[in-house]
C-alpha cells in the first residue's frame, strides 16, 4: 500500500535532483532546467554548459525569458560558456522593445555576457521610462571595459530623480571611465546616503576638495567608504579622521589606509592612535597596523620612549600596547613605572607584570604595599 501511496502522488524536489541523471541525455536537461526547484535547474545548467547541442540552446535561449528570475543569470551563464553569440543579439532586441521585465532580464543578460557588440543597445536603454530597466542597464555597462561613449551615457544618470539609479549610475561611471571625477561630482552632495556613500568608494580617483566633502559627510558610512578607498595625497585627511572622527568604524579604517599608504605621517598617526584613541578596537587595529608600516623593533622603541611621557594615559596606553607586543621591560623601567605617581599606570603594571617582566613576583612585593587600595589589593591577588 505504502508503494502505491508513493506511486500516486508527485515526487519532491529532493526525488527529483536524486533521480536527475547527467547521461539521461540533452534534452533531459533542459527540461529538468525548467524544474521549479531551483536547485534542480542549476545542477542541469551546470551540465549543458558541457553537453548542449544548437537545438538546445535555442531551448535555453527561449527559457531566459520565462524561468524564475533567480536563474536568469545562471541561464545566460550557461549559454555564455556555450558560445552562443545569438543570445546577445536576442537579448538586445529585448532590450529595445520587450515588455518592462523582459526589458529587465535582458539588461542582466547582457551584463552576464558583457559584449561590447550591446554597447549601443545598452545605452539606447538608459533613457527607458521604467527605473528598474535603467538600473540594470548601468549594472550591464559596468561590466564592459573601459569605454568613453557608455561612461558619458551612463554619467547623465548620475543626476536620475531616481536614487538607486544615481547610486548605480556613479558606480557604473568608475567602472567605465578613466577620469570619473567631474562626473561624480554632483553625487558627493546627493541627499541620499548610499548615493554618496557610491562616490566615496571613487576616493581615489576624485579630487582632493572632493575627497574632504565626503571626509566631513555627516553620515559614518560615507567617511568609511572614502577612508576605505582614499589614495596617497590624502595621508593628512586619513590622519585627521583617525585623530578625531566621531565613529569608531571610521577610525579603524583610517588606520587600515595609513598602514598601506606608509610613510611618517601614518607612522605618526597610528602612534597617536595606539596611546590615545578611547575605543580598544580602534588601538588594538591602529597597533597591528602600526606593527606592518614600522618594524616591531622600532615601533616597541617608539613605545618604550611614551613610558617616560608627562601624560599620565600615554604611560598607560604604551604600557598597554607593550605587553600585547609581548616586549619586556627593563628593571630600570619597571622600578620608574612602580613609583610612577598615577595608580592607573602602576595598576596597569600590576595588570601586566607576568609578560611585561621576567621576574614578575618582585613587582607583586613592591606594589602590595602600595598607597592605592586598588593597586595593593590587585598586587595581592597575583601574590
């Protein structure tokens, strides 16, 4: 009875992609590519990409337009490894005079395929009444070189009533142009967030009073693109928002940038970072960093010479990053930080003591009689 229950009703998907069989032939596998499992077409897409003939590729041609839209791409993928050449001509003719979301799905063939032969096609497409179609047609663009026609196409868009198409459109100018500055300037004060966040990401290639309107933005994520992507010439702006952005994330990625870029600012900079920065991420990011542009040797040099500091929390900080640079202390110095008037620093050495000296347990007798409650009470717990 079980065996006749089974045999009446429709079989799952997981029957389905057991039973699926890549020597089932062809034709097999392009029925099973338009399987309602997801799974199931892919698996059959990823073996006609090997063993379809031309009248299957007219049947993949023809499925681009009726599959479920997560399989757009993986179908013209397909068709792509295949060689099909006509799929590109079919697609633009979509492009030009199908419906909106076959307007749609033929912009994202033709960014699968990125042939130069759609350029004009795609840039026909940029003036499409639907956003949609726009957005995609600047995602296909993106993916063809370099090429000075698309890149002043797609920059009119920079200034769309549209904001997810302001924001592609300057991302598609930074792929296509050589020199996006002039273009994505009106972006850098776009009302949107990720429009301005798109242009951060070109810091690079921008110009300098650019690139300080997106250091100032209001909102962190901008900053963080711009401290992300910013390129040698900025290491005083790099510097100035590791010193006093407001956002910790911005911080960090300042100091990921000066450690790349090198040279004395950054040194300065990430040293400034490691003693006075008042979020433990930001310092223990802006040290490894440190660690890569300088050689640890002078970078603990650099740290012994804080701990005679008149600043009390650069004496702590340096002490701090000392011992996660697992470097030893003198007994000239241990003696200076024992008696160092601040009982933050000296609770800081008794914190520290078992990696920062080799005989730590003198330094537990001295500070157990320490005047600081605190301290003497932390030196006997060690004891």
């Amino acid at each position: 009875m079980r065996a006749i229950r089974r045999a009446g009703r429709k079989a799952t998907a997981t029957e389905r992609l057991r039973r699926l069989d890549r020597c089932a032939g062809p034709a097999a596998l392009v029925r099973a590519a338009g399987d309602p499992s997801i799974d199931i077409a892919r698996r059959a897409l990823g073996w006609l990409a090997d063993d379809a003939g031309p009248a299957e590729r007219d049947d993949l041609r023809e499925l681009l337009w009726t599959c479920d839209p997560a399989l757009v791409m993986d179908v013209a993928r397909t068709l792509r490894t295949l060689g099909d050449q006509q799929t590109v001509t079919a697609a633009a003719n979509r492009l030009r005079a199908g419906l909106t979301a076959e307007r749609c799905r033929a912009a994202r063939v033709l960014e699968r395929f990125a042939d130069r032969r759609a350029i004009p096609a795609l840039c026909d497409a940029l003036s499409d009444a639907d956003a949609s179609v726009r957005g995609a047609t600047l995602d296909a663009l993106a993916r063809v070189a370099r090429d000075d026609v698309a890149a002043h196409a797609a920059a009119l868009l920079v200034a769309d009533p549209n904001a997810e198409v302001r924001r592609r459109a300057v991302h598609a100018v930074g792929c296509l142009s050589a020199d996006p500055a002039v273009a994505v300037r009106p972006a850098i004060g776009d009302p949107v967030p990720a429009v301005r966040r798109e242009a951060g990401r070109l810091a690079a290639r921008l110009a300098a009073p650019d690139v300080a309107r997106l250091f100032a933005d209001h909102d962190p994520e901008v900053r963080c693109a711009t401290a992300a992507s910013a390129s040698r010439g900025t290491e005083a702006m790099l510097a100035s928002a590791l010193r006093s952005d407001a956002h910790p994330r911005v911080r960090a990625q300042a100091a990921h940038t000066l450690a790349v870029l090198g040279g004395d600012v950054a040194a300065a900079a990430l040293l400034g970072a490691i003693l006075h920065d008042r979020d433990a991420v930001v310092r223990a990011r802006s040290l490894r960093m440190a660690s890569d542009t300088l050689s640890e040797p002078v970078l603990v040099a650099c740290l012994h010479h804080e701990l005679m500091s008149a600043d009390a929390s650069s004496r702590q900080m340096a002490l701090r990053a000392l011992a996660r640079l697992s470097a030893q202390l003198s007994g000239a110095e241990t003696v200076a930080i024992a008696r160092d008037p601040d009982p933050d620093v000296r609770l800081a050495l008794t914190q520290l003591a078992g990696v920062l000296v080799q005989r730590p347990k003198g330094v537990y007798v001295l500070l157990a009689g320490d005047v600081d409650p605190t301290v003497r009470h932390a030196a006997a717990l060690h004891l």
